[in-house]
C-alpha cells in the first residue's frame, strides 16, 4: 500500500493517534521525527479519541449522523484494540518473539503466518518486513483484535509488551456505551451530556463474560455467536441484527438497484432512492469523517498528516 493510501486510510479509520495522552494545545509545537511518531501512536481513549467522539455527538443533526456514529465508533473502540501501533509504515510496528498465553493457540506464529496467506506464502515473505510487517499491526496479524487473547511480543524499538485483550476490550466497551449514552442524552442536555458519567447496568456482566468465552479463532463464528446471544436477549435487550454485505439486499444493491460491478462499463443508473439510501449516507459519512480526522482534529494537536 502507497503511504498516501496508509495515511489516508489507516491512520484515520484504525489507528488513530494518541497524541502522547496530552491534551490540544492553541499553539500545538513543530515536533521532531522521533516526537511525531510517538504522538502518532495509537493510545487507548485518548484526548483525541474522545474530541472526535464530542464531535460525532455533536453533530447528530446530519442525515448521515447515526452512520458517522458507527465508523466513528470503531476507530474509538480500535484506539484499545490497535494501541502501541501507528497508521503508516514504521518500525515501532514490527513484532517480533510474539506468544500467545492461550492454550487455544497451539499453532506457533511462524505456522500462523504461514496459514494466513496459505498458497501465496512464497510470493507474500519477501514482502512482509519492508510492507505488511511494518504497517499498522500487520506483524502481529488478527491478534489486536482478537477479544478473548492475552500475548506478548517485542516491538520494532525493543520494548517487551503485554497485552491483556478481555481487560482491553471490556474497558473499550463500557467506554463506547458512555459515549451512546452522552450521544441520546445531547438532545435535551446539549454540551452537559458531554461531561456525564454513567453507572454500567447489571447485564454488563455478559457483556464482559462473552468476551473472554467468545473464543473461537474464526472472526465470522465470533461475530455469529454474538449475533445469537444479542437475539436471545442476554444482554438485557433482545433484537434479531442483520447485514448483507453484497448482492440482493445490501445496502449497495438497495440504493442502486443492481448488482452490477463498479468494474463495469456504466453499471449504474440514477435510483429515485439513492439520495436518502444508507448506502450514499454511509459513504457520505466515511468522507466526513476521513476530511475531519486529517485536516480538522488532528492539526489540532500539532499532527499534520493530511
């Protein structure tokens, strides 16, 4: 991947920086080479993290509010899940003597890897330390996100790191039920919701038991156990979610009333629902997002990245 497709795309949708924990300052420094790469490393509900999120709520207004809400949900969840990391190529993202504490984990990380890319192995080691190894968590494959996980490794400035993924995860998820809290209460708080802390409900306890128990290593059997548990009402709400990704009944095929491939030669053809689709309104809010994050939050802090 090009750097400007890196810094375009993984640093505001996954990685986003951490700013070293510090807050935005109204005459932010010139930082140094070393200095810009520790503040570009991805931290756990960081300033950052948290004036984008007031941002989101702040502008629920928007037609495509509620998805801006979603993507702008998971780059904050990835702040815990992504930490440690940076959105473009670097060595501080390069791992190295990684081990997986988890009996589930029997397959070593040389065979992982190996697995991971199957017949294309041969062709995909001569690229990995100088591409994929050095850009985001690429090293360390699905391991950051992986809920149930607890590993170590050795990262590209040779500090030894722990990782204790259930501990991460569930603080990620009673922070982002905070921040959907603050978002309904803005309507009749305004800017007050903001500052609102909120006790957790007692079936939050699933919450947290399912993502240590959850631990299948294929990412769709997780996602589908979850899916069952949210149907049957575990966690003290029952509703039965769906999402096509592709062909008839996605969002794409509802908006454009086909299935034909953008690799085609004019597939589409103006629909009378398309301006109010959740298909244009989520790639409206992908566009927001991505301008906001790299010419708006970030300079903010003293980071140009844009």
């Amino acid at each position: 991947m090009s750097d400007l497709a890196a810094h375009r795309v993984w640093l505001p949708f996954h990685f986003l920086p951490g700013n070293a924990g510090e807050t935005e300052s109204e005459n932010p420094p010139v930082h140094s080479a070393d200095e810009f790469i520790r503040r570009c490393t991805c931290r756990p509900d960081s300033h950052v993290a948290r004036r984008m999120m007031f941002d989101v709520i702040r502008q629920q207004d928007r037609p495509y509010a509620l998805h801006r809400l979603g993507i702008a949900s998971h780059v904050y969840f990835d702040t815990w899940a992504h930490q440690g990391f940076v959105g473009f190529q670097h060595d501080v993202n390069v791992v190295k003597d990684i081990v997986a504490n988890d009996e589930k984990h029997r397959m070593g990380f040389r065979e992982q890897v190996k697995e991971f890319f199957r017949e294309n192995w041969d062709s995909a080691k001569s690229e990995l330390v100088g591409g994929v190894l050095s850009l985001g968590h690429g090293a360390a494959l699905s391991y950051p996100d992986r809920p149930y996980l607890r590993w170590t490794y050795t990262n590209g400035l040779g500090d030894r790191i722990e990782r204790n993924n259930p501990q991460d995860f569930n603080a990620a998820a009673e922070n982002l039920y905070a921040m959907f809290r603050r978002y309904l209460d803005y309507r009749t708080e305004g800017d007050g919701a903001l500052d609102n802390n909120y006790l957790l409900p007692d079936a939050f306890h699933s919450v947290r038991k399912s993502i240590e128990e959850i631990d299948d290593e294929n990412a769709e059997v997780r996602h589908a156990r979850r899916l069952k548990k949210i149907a049957s009402g575990e966690f003290s709400f029952a509703d039965s979610v769906g999402y096509v990704p592709k062909g008839g009944g996605s969002w794409k095929y509802a908006a454009l009333a086909t299935t034909a491939s953008d690799r085609d030669e004019n597939p589409y053809t103006f629909t009378e629902g398309f301006s109010t689709s959740n298909w244009k309104k989520f790639h409206d809010a992908l566009q927001v997002h991505r301008l906001y994050i790299l010419s708006d939050l970030l300079p903010r802090f003293g980071l140009i990245a844009a």
